[in-house]
C-alpha cells in the first residue's frame, strides 16, 4: 500500500471506509511512541541527551538516547538515579490534552506503548465512569501484571519500558542493558500478538522505528510470515521523505497527519456514523414528559442494544391479536392494544404493595420485586399491564426500561439515561430470568447500580418468575432486599367475559346468543379453574390443542420436524436454538438448510430471532414446547438421546458453553432427567469445553458430586487446565480449586494414619480459599467454605498448642472479616459463628479453668504469648468489653513483629483512624514486615482511604478507592464508616448545596473544601435546593465520601 502524504480525496476514502471502522469495531491495535506525548515538535530524547551533556561537560557526538545511555553508563561521574529523577520530573509536568482523552476513550483492541509517563493514565481519569469512557483502562507494566487481569471490558494498555508512577518496582527501560533485563516481558507481549485474528489491525502513533524495540517488533512480526496481511498505519506528520522507501518495505504506510488532527476527523466520522446507525436503527428515549432525550449516537447504540423503553408510541415489537391468543410470546405491545385480560383487582393489590415497599425503602441495595406464578398463568403479560398501569399513575412520577443481555450494560451509560429522563421512579424489567446466567447478570447489575447509589432518582428491578424456579434460586444463596409477589389467581366473572369477547372478535370463537356466551364464561369458571392460558388453548382448539398441535407438526417435512423438536427441546427451557447449531442438527450445508428450515418462519412453525452473536430459532411458546415434546418423544430415553445429540453438537465457544450450563440446570430444576444421564451429558460436554473456564467451574462441581476420589482429581486437573490457558486468573477456578482440596483432605483422612496428604491438600485449599479472598472480598463463597474447612480441622485433626491456638486466631478472623464485608446470604456465617463462640470453651481444651484463665496462663509461655494476647483481645470485643480490649493494645504493640499480632493492630488502628496517633502507627504498620498488599488488599486501600482523608490528602485517598475500583469484583454498597472527631463522637461539618445533576446532588463542605454526593435518605427528608447551608455529618462508603443532611441553617 502507498504511503498517505496529503489529506486528500485518496486519504479520506482510507479513513472514512477503513481506519475509523476498524476503530470502530474494536480491531485496531494501538502503538504509543514518545511523539505521542507531546503536541508539538519536540523530542524527549533530544532534549535530554543536550542536558546531561552540559551536567557532565562532554560531547557524546550522538542526538540519540539509547547511544548516550549505553556510553555515560560506564562513565564514573554518570549518576543512573540522578537520571531518572530527571526525567520522572520532566515527564511528572506533561498535562494531558484533548487528543490523548480521545486515546483513553476509544475502542482500542489494545494500547502499546514504550512510553513511561502518565499521560494516558491520566487522560483516562477524566474520563472515567463518564459517557466518553468505552471501556476501562486495564495497565500492565511487567509479567505479573499480565496474568492478573481481572473482568472483560476493558482495553490492554501495555506499557513495555517501565512506568514513572514507581521506577522502583517498574524499572526505566533506556540502555542496551535495560532492553536485556525486559527482553523476556517484550517477548511475551509479542508473542501474545501471534494469535490475533485476521482483522486485527495496527497504528502507531509518536513511534520512530528506528529503536531497538520497534525494530525488534517488525523482525518478530516477519518471522510468523504475516507482514504483508498485517501493515502497520504510522501516524508521523513529520517524516523524513528519504525513509519513506524502507518503511513501504517494511510494511508500514505512513499517514503523514498528526495524531490531534487525525483522532478529531475519528471523532466527527464517529459521531456521523453514530448518529446515522441510531437513526437506521430507530433508537430513541424519552422523559417523562415523553420528549425525545438528546443522547450522543454512541451512547444510543450501546444502550440501543440491550435497553428498549416501554412507551405509548416506542418502536416495539407488535403483531395481531389473534397471534397473541394463540400462544405468541407477548410484548409491551400487547398491552398498549388492549388485546390482554386486565386483571384490575389484582393489578392495584400488586401496585399497593409496591408503593408500600417504595415509600419506606432505606436500603443502599436496589430492590428487586419478583411476580411469581404457575407456568402457563400469563405473568409476562401481566408484568406488562402492571408498568403500564404504574407508567400512568402519576404518584409513581416513573418511566421503565426492558433490558436484555445484562453484561452488556454499563454503569455510567444507564445513570445518563435515567437521569435526563426526570422521573423520580426508574423500573427496569428483563425478560428469561428464569436461565441460571441471566439470573446471575441482573443480580451483579443490581449490586453495580446499588453501588452507584444515585440520589436524583429511585431504581427498582420488577420481574417475572416460574413459583418453583424462584424458590430454587433462593435455596441455596440468601439474596438481601428482594420481595416475592404471587399472582396466581382466576379470572373473574367479569374477565373471563372480557377474554369471550375479545376472543369472538377475532373469530376464534363463536355463540350466538347470551346464553351460549354465559355456557363459555362458567366453562371457564368451572371447569377450568379460571385459569387464563388452559382456558385460551382449550376454546380456540375446542378442547383439542395437543391433537391439533400434533397434527400440524405431522404436516411438517422430516427436516422441518427435526428442527421443530430439537428447538423445542431447548425452548421448553426457554433457552433460544442458535442457527448454527440447529443447521449441524438437521442439514449438511447452508443451502438445505435454508430450504428446507428456514422457508416454514414464513408458516409461524420456527420464529427467528437476530441477537449479536447469531441467528436464533424459538416456538411461539416455551409451553407449546413442552406439550409437543410430551406428544411426540413420549419415553425418557428418547428425550435424553435428542438432547445428547443437541449437546454433542456444541460449537466451542462461550455462548455455547453458557446455553449448556442454562440447560443442564434448567433439566436439574424439571427433573427431567435423573442424574446419571446429567452425569453423561457433561462428560459429552467436556470433549468440546475441555478448557472453557464457565464450563469448566460447573463441571467440575459435577465431577465433585460424583463423590470419588478420582473424580475429584479429574476436576482438579480440568480446573489447573483451564487456568493455565488464561492470561489472567479466575477467582471462581481458583474457589473450585479451594474446595476440592478441601474435600480430597477429608476423603485422605479416612484412610491415613499419618496425616501427609491430608496436610497437603489442606495447605493447598487455604492458599487457594486465601486468594478467593483477596479476588472476591464481598462474596459469601471466599469465606464458608474456608472457615468450614478450618472447623473441620479444629473437629477433626489433633494440633498443638501453638497451632490450635493459630487455628483459632485465623477462624476468628474470617469470622471478623466477613460479618464486614459480606452484604449477602449472610445466614450460614451466622449459624456458623454462632456454633464456634458457643462451644469455644471446648474446641480450645480450656478443662476446668475458664477461658480467660486458660489465656492468661499461655501468657506465661513464651511461645504462646502474642497468641493469648490476639485471642484474649478478640474475647474481650466479642463479649462487649472494649475498654478492657484497649488496654491490652500497647502490649501488642510490643509485639507487632509477629504477623498474627500485626494482623490484630492492623485492624484496631483500621477502625480508629479519627485518633491522629493511631493513622501514624498505621502507616508505620504497613511499611513492616508483613505483606498487607497481597494479603489484605481491600482492608489495607480502604482504611488508606480513610486515613488519607483525616489528614486531608483527598488525592490520595481517592486514589485508594481507585485501586478497589479497578479488583473488577462485586462491591458491598452498604460498607461504610462514620467520620469522627478525635474524642470519637460524629463529626459536624457545614455544607452549601452546590449542584444537583447527573443523578446526584453535590454539597461543598465549607472546612474541608471539597465537594462530595448527597446521601438519598437526606433527599427524601430535606428537598435541599442550590444554595442551600446545612449542618452535616460525613460517611466513608466504598464509593466514596458522601454526605448526610442534619439540619438546615
């Protein structure tokens, strides 16, 4: 390819239909030259060279600062640290521009860059959490970084030659030398650039070409042989014509622009585009006052994927009554064209009880209102008419969003949405919760809205659910702030008339007379209990819906028939047929498939969907479904042998990975099959999943299940598999991993009389349960099964003194930790708790003396004494005896060289940060031997946090919280500490309202001069207004400050 050396009608057509789509789509790998740093004609290198020439008085006879490096290096008088002092605070002055924002804001496949400054970082900062952001800025900066990412939606940002955030643990990469040290991290990266698709695309930006490392890049690239399939697009106004015939050999197309004019043309064409997608698309939100909201186009498209507003005159989809009646899925639409029963009764019974709910909130969790019922008892459409109804009283003054694929949607973007709509009440609904996975999503999309805790307005979750697969979602995890609303009911007199009538106008039925019509109505009454959805299939087929339902799928060709029950075998559970995998089922190329499946969506018999991802299939209705799979494949057998063909017939990806764990639990929850044939249907599974880590986490709790030894050595070499094909760990791997240690130790127990592999698998499981932990503080799961494993130690295996005691010191911490920061299914660490304290006495081999005596004696013991003090602290707080506990805090302080002691200190100075003293001992705490950072991060950013507020360094401490942000785990929004003064007592503060936009009401507090959020409860209580003084009280979420109203002055 030419090189672009003016921006012509030539270069434009290149980055109008190649470049700015690539961008677009995510294919773009991005490479950040030191040029890129600078918004001028300058250069770092240049400029540096002349400067340490004049400090050391010589001509090194070289502009270039890798020649330099490598001669001063050896000089006597040349100081390295002195050297990087300088340029960390060179580089410590650059301020990011608008370009650079650009750059942190795009849709990069991944950032490269030999950089070490902040720029991109702190481009990124003003960004964050905003609409500009597309996705969050993971940085590496060594090997270790690489394998610890955590979370998807996020852009690489690899920084190869060190970082001046700390040179000390990131080294400053400028010398022959210093490339040797970093050969094998650049090697890595490269090689991880090997296995990029075909689209995947390369600019540089700032890159000179001429470095040791970009010349060790285009030598690796050519050895994989694919330099001319994969050119490098290098942005450089500033190009030496004479080079211009070696890059073009090279591959590399110069694009002689610079990077602010090229990434504001980026940012005109996307905006366009956007703009034109959103339009083509038919994507629009409105406010409460139903005018069109003014939302960028890029903000359209990513909402418009997954959010629709349920409106009066909204695009969404329709069709006719008589389809709605005959068991089509129904949509918001049904409602607005009055083709549903209205169950008004019932309706204002629901809508009482919400408001009831609503008026007295006060949770920091959002809630979820579950409407449960009976298959088959129309709870779609009764869901529908009830926001309906809601959306037109005006006391709820609220709008609703239905969502799909939850994953998808960001924090950031749904708080834009909500809150130019102005309403005070924003109701999302999401359709097929009932799949174990979308589940799951609408949960952890609860817990990121909750954690956001908007103060403009309410947000409230109204779904509906089968009575039984709800129940067995509770069974085994407590979910706080959900209500369970029942529905179940039988028509009226007056609707069952309602749904006569509507039916006769569609000519589904016929009477002649009042008579005959009060015969239906008691029919239905009577003898059909009322219910809405057997009395629709029974009078439209006149009692003979599974004959006429078998007798048109016998009209079917055999094809067609095989593709009606393999899609019904999967939307019974109302599990959508991809495309792809139903055409492996029943055809052997796309052209019969085409002819012969995909001509019968035209007769109604498969109705296709478009999602991303494929093109799928369904029936009208998951309970149609079942009733044809009942009629034709009546013995079990022949249910499990199509549905092993459906499973053997997987494509190894991770939506197909996803569709089999929703239909092996959606079997368990039926019982349809014993679990013997689950057992089968997995082990087919495996051999196209074999390292896919969703699969891989369920099948290996089946192969645990199994209850063998050697199977549960199986799942742990498929889990140790799995995680060695990540670039990044897992924390759910490495919990299973955890636990199935754990049990292998109690199985090994068994069978040894000395305890060698016991020990072992013990040591393994709390390593691993250790680094659940760390990963996933907020989750119940890093702490049961842990502190089961330590109580079945303390029940099970004789210790010594040192280590019983140990044993409990660590039993009472997680016990500790956990009652913090675990915000759900809170229940079995109660019982657990519970149980330990009140056999403590026992479990600790006290025999007569009490347990303080039986401390107090291990004072004595040398040995034993930092442990009797941690232990007699922890039984003086447990029994409500503080000031007793503090007295004890200057003795430990003598010891704070043992870790356990250390550990104890930590979290006494944590929670009494008001008192100076105590932040000084906890900054010197954290400096000493024990590895706080690895093995206590979120305790150790969050009380830093805390810390660096009392002392008023508000950059650091919300430098802190940044670094909770970043785990890319569940947060608990009701984690929280009460600002105090020194004596202890709530400190009082004045605060002016400030602004209230964006979802959130802002407060300046007069005596520290900062701005922090309003807390919702002080909304509901106070309607502050712009201007407005009030006394305050200041509270430390994981969120960050945020601020309760006490009084207005």
């Amino acid at each position: 390819m030419e090189h672009f050396l003016e921006i012509d009608s030539r270069f434009e057509h290149f980055l109008n239909t190649e470049l700015f789509p690539s961008i677009f789509k995510g294919e773009i790998i991005l490479f950040l030259g030191a040029g890129s740093s600078v918004t001028e004609k300058k250069f770092l290198g240049i400029d540096t060279v002349k400067f340490y020439q004049d400090k050391l008085g010589i001509d090194a006879e070289t502009t270039d600062l890798l020649e330099f490096m490598d001669l001063v290096s050896a000089m006597p008088n040349f100081n390295r640290e002195d050297f990087d002092n300088y340029i960390v605070d060179v580089l410590s002055k650059y301020i990011p521009k608008e370009s650079h924002k650009i750059i942190a804001s795009l849709n990069w496949n991944q950032i490269i860059t030999t950089n070490v400054d902040l720029m991109i970082e702190k481009a990124f900062d003003l960004i964050e959490n905003t609409v500009e952001q597309h996705k969050t800025l993971k940085i590496i900066r060594n090997v270790s970084d690489f394998h610890q990412i955590n979370g998807n939606g996020f852009v690489k940002y690899i920084k190869l030659n060190g970082c001046i955030k700390d040179k000390s643990k990131y080294p400053l990469v400028f010398s022959t030398k210093d490339f040797g040290h970093s050969r094998q991290y650049h090697k890595m990266i490269l090689k991880s650039l090997s296995n990029m698709s075909f689209d995947v695309k390369f600019l540089s930006v700032g890159y000179s070409f001429v470095d040791p490392f970009s010349k060790y890049l285009i030598k690796y690239f050519d050895s994989f042989n694919f330099r001319n399939k994969k050119p490098i697009y290098c942005v450089d106004p500033y190009i030496q014509e004479t080079r211009l015939p070696s890059l073009k050999e090279s591959g590399i197309v110069v694009l002689k622009i610079t990077s602010e004019e090229l990434f504001k043309l980026y940012k005109e064409w996307e905006n366009k585009h956007s703009n034109e997608l959103a339009k083509r698309k038919n994507i629009n939100f409105k406010n409460i006052e139903n005018n069109k909201l003014q939302l960028s186009g890029r903000l359209k498209l990513q909402l418009g994927e997954s959010v629709s507003q349920l409106t009066d005159d909204g695009a969404i989809k329709s069709f006719d009554a008589a389809s709605f009646y005959k068991g089509e899925v129904p949509t918001y639409d049904v409602i607005r064209k009055n083709y549903d029963v209205v169950k008004e009764n019932k309706i204002q019974f629901v809508k009482d009880e919400l408001f009831n709910v609503i008026s007295k909130n006060g949770n920091k969790l959002i809630p979820i209102f579950f409407l449960s019922g009976m298959f088959g008892t129309g709870k779609s459409t009764f869901l529908y008419r009830l926001l309906h109804s809601i959306l037109h009283d005006s006391k709820f003054n609220s709008v609703a969003f239905e969502i799909s694929e939850l994953h998808k949607l960001r924090v950031q973007d749904l708080e834009e949405l909500f809150s130019l709509t102005k309403a005070k009440n924003i109701f999302i609904t999401c359709q097929e919760i009932e799949l174990d996975s979308s589940f799951k999503e609408m949960m952890n999309l609860r817990n990121q809205l909750s954690v956001a805790q908007f103060t403009n307005f309410n947000v409230y979750f109204l779904v509906s659910i089968r009575e039984n697969i709800y129940q067995k979602f509770l069974r085994n995890y407590k979910y706080s702030s959900i209500y369970e609303i029942n529905i179940d009911g039988g028509l009226t007199r007056r609707e069952a008339e309602d749904l006569i009538n509507k039916l006769s106008e569609q000519s589904l039925i016929r009477f002649r007379d009042v008579g005959e019509k009060n015969i239906l109505i008691n029919k239905i009454l009577n003898e059909y209990g009322g219910d809405t959805f057997i009395s629709l299939i029974s009078l439209i087929s006149n009692s003979n819906f599974d004959e006429i339902l078998y007798s048109a799928y016998e009209q079917l060709s055999k094809e067609a028939k095989e593709a009606f029950i393999y899609t019904s075998l999967l939307y019974q559970h109302k599990i959508l047929m991809p495309s792809a995998l139903l055409m492996k089922l029943v055809s052997k190329d796309w052209k019969s498939f085409e002819d012969d499946i995909l001509r019968y969506d035209s007769k109604n018999i498969l109705i296709q969907e478009t999602k991303e991802t494929d093109l799928f299939f369904r029936t009208k209705h998951s309970l149609l479904s079942k009733r044809l799979i009942e009629k034709v494949l009546r013995k079990n057998d022949e249910k499990f042998d199509k549905t092993r063909k459906i499973v053997a017939q997987l494509i190894e990806n991770d939506e197909n990975a996803k569709l089999f764990i929703d239909l092996i639990k959606s079997i368990r929850y039926d019982k349809a099959f014993d679990e013997e044939k689950i057992d089968k249907l997995f082990d087919v599974a495996d051999q196209i999943f074999d390292t896919n880590p969703h699969f891989v986490i369920h099948y290996s709790i089946n192969l645990q299940q199994r209850k063998t030894a050697y199977h549960m050595k199986k799942a742990l070499s498929k889990l140790t598999h799995a995680e060695a094909s990540l670039e990044r760990r897992n924390h759910l791997l490495t919990h299973r991993r955890a636990v199935l240690n754990y049990q292998l130790a109690k199985i090994t127990y068994k069978n040894e009389k000395i305890l060698n592999k016991t020990y072992g698998y013990l040591e393994e499981a709390r390593e691993l349960f250790e680094i659940k932990r760390m990963e996933d503080p907020f989750s119940s799961y890093s702490y049961i099964d842990y502190i089961n494993l330590e109580l079945w130690v303390l029940n099970k295996i004789e210790l010594d003194e040192k280590n019983l005691l140990l044993l409990h010191i660590r039993i009472q911490e997680l016990f500790d930790i956990a009652s913090r920061a675990v915000f759900e299914n809170t229940d079995i660490l109660i019982r657990l708790r519970a149980k330990y304290f009140t056999h403590l006495d026992v479990s600790m081999k006290t025999e007569d003396k009490t347990l303080l005596e039986y401390l107090d004696g291990l004072y004595d013991e040398e040995e034993t004494r930092p442990y009797s003090l941690v232990l007699k602290y922890n039984y003086l707080l447990e029994n409500n005896r503080l000031e007793d506990a503090e007295q004890i805090i200057p003795e430990l302080e003598y010891y704070k060289f043992n870790d356990e002691v250390s550990k104890t200190l930590f979290t006494y100075y944590g929670r009494n940060l008001h008192i100076s003293n105590y932040r000084s001992s906890f900054f010197s705490l954290i400096k000493s031997g024990y590895d706080f950072k690895n093995k206590d991060f979120l305790r150790l950013n969050f009380y830093s946090y805390i810390a660096e507020s009392y002392n008023k360094n508000f950059k650091y401490s919300f430098e802190n919280l940044e670094e909770i942000y970043q785990m890319g785990t569940i947060l608990n929004p009701n984690l929280h500490e009460v600002w105090f003064d020194e004596n202890g007592e709530d400190a009082v503060f004045t605060g002016i309202i400030n602004s209230n936009k964006r979802g959130y009401v802002q407060i300046k507090v007069i005596e520290l001069q900062q701005q922090f959020r309003l807390l919702k409860d002080s909304i509901k209580h106070f309607q502050p207004k712009v201007s407005e003084k009030y006394l305050i009280k200041l509270h430390f979420y994981i969120q960050g400050i945020r601020v309760e109203l006490l009084e207005k002055i």
